[in-house]
C-alpha cells in the first residue's frame, strides 16, 4: 500500500484528486528491465513518471485501459529485488495482527 503523505505532485496524488479508490496501478516485475522496458516503448506505452530504488529502475506508464490505472515496469535485480523479497515473506507470515509494519 502506498499512503502520499504531502502534496508533491504525484502519480498517487493525481489518482486520489481525481476521486478514485482502489487499485492507482498494476505491476510487471523482471529481471530483465530495459528489454521488458523498450518493448512498451515499442508497443506506445509513454513514460509518466520513472524513477530507481536501491538502483532498481521502475516505471508508471500512461494507459486509458482503465480510468485512473496505470501499469508498473520494475526491475526486481540487485537490492531491490531482495528488499521486495524480504517483504514478499513478511507477507506471506503475517497473522493479521499489528496491520502496519514499518521496513527497514
């Protein structure tokens, strides 16, 4: 889940002015980011916003497949495969109890 906590001009920020709830996108990781990347590109995606955690490239691309939707390319290599690891077992042994839990 992620909670905008300031009024920065924002993919998140744009979804939640607008008046929608749920799902702001959808994400496609890989390992092999700049193939998975240039085909998009290839197929008319445009690039709304890009950026890197722990030198993991992600992208939101521009799409009208579904009002206020937006999809997600990530490269889950290096660090930031391994923090999305780390999350994806907290997850996945998590009882339900204590709903916010604080990474890192």
């Amino acid at each position: 889940m992620i909670q905008p906590l300031n009024d920065e001009p924002s993919l998140y920020k744009d979804f939640l002015d607008a008046g929608h709830e749920g799902a702001q996108h959808v994400a496609y990781w890989t390992k092999d980011y700049q193939k998975l990347y240039d085909r998009a590109l290839s197929l008319g995606y445009t690039v709304a916003q890009e950026a890197a955690i722990q030198g993991g490239r992600f992208a939101y691309l521009d799409t009208e497949t579904h009002p206020g939707t937006v999809i997600e390319i990530s490269d889950i290599g290096g660090a930031k495969g391994e923090l999305f690891a780390a999350l994806r077992e907290m997850a996945a042994a998590w009882d339900g109890t204590n709903p916010i839990n604080k990474v890192g």
